[in-house]
C-alpha cells in the first residue's frame, strides 16, 4: 500500500507551536522519493477562492464551508511528508472520496490562483 498518494488527506503543521491545516494530495508521487501535489483547505471568508467549497459531508474533516485555497497549490517530497509523520508534525486524515477528489482536481485547473507551474505539471497526471 502507499502512504502517500492522490486522495490523501493530513494535518501538518504549519510552523511549530503555530497550528495545523488540513491538506489533500491531487497526484500520485512518479516514484517512491517523488514528489506529490498538495493543497491546503480553509475557512470559506468573503475573500477566500470560490473555485470549489466543501461542505459538511464532503470530508469527515469538513465542520463549515471550507474553500480550497489553490493559491496554496505545491509541489511536496514524499520522504519529507514520511519525515513529518515519523516527528508528529504530520498526522493523516481521512481519505478523499473519488468524487471529491475528482473536483478538487478540476478546480485545480480552473482557479486562476493555481500558480501556472502546478497547473502544468497536473495536467500529465489527471
């Protein structure tokens, strides 16, 4: 089984002592020391990207309507992830349902918040 892999979700903290955000990886690491794509959810605000919102059902996670913020859209080593589970400043969540996890994908390319690098590198794996 691999730990890390589209459709994944974990909390990781941001900076120590400064909290945890959720995050759900779109890709699938290219090999086992790859790199995967992540994005991070927030609270929905008036200023946060509509591009797609999650609601209560959506993701066990999920308390209120949450946006995914594409802007936060980055590339991440899968050992590093491994690294951060192993020091506890990554825990993993629930997984993604494949409809979920189809949406955010779609969001990804449609946000223009997405940096263009990620855009570009997504469309080879979805």
């Amino acid at each position: 089984m691999n730990l890390i892999r589209a459709g994944r979700s974990f909390l990781l903290e941001s900076s120590p002592g400064e909290g945890y955000h959720l995050w759900f990886i779109l890709t699938d690491p290219v090999e086992p020391g790859g790199r995967v794509v992540a994005v991070m959810l927030r609270t929905q605000e008036r200023y946060t990207d509509a591009t797609v919102v999650l609601n209560i059902g959506d993701h066990p996670f999920v308390k209120h309507p949450s946006s995914v913020d594409y802007s936060s859209a980055n590339f991440f080593l899968v050992p590093r992830i491994k690294r951060a589970i192993e020091k506890g400043r990554c825990n993993l969540k629930e997984d993604l349902s494949r409809a979920v996890l189809e949406r955010i994908q779609k969001g990804l390319s449609a946000s223009q918040h997405t940096p263009n690098s990620i855009k570009a590198y997504c469309r080879g794996c979805f």
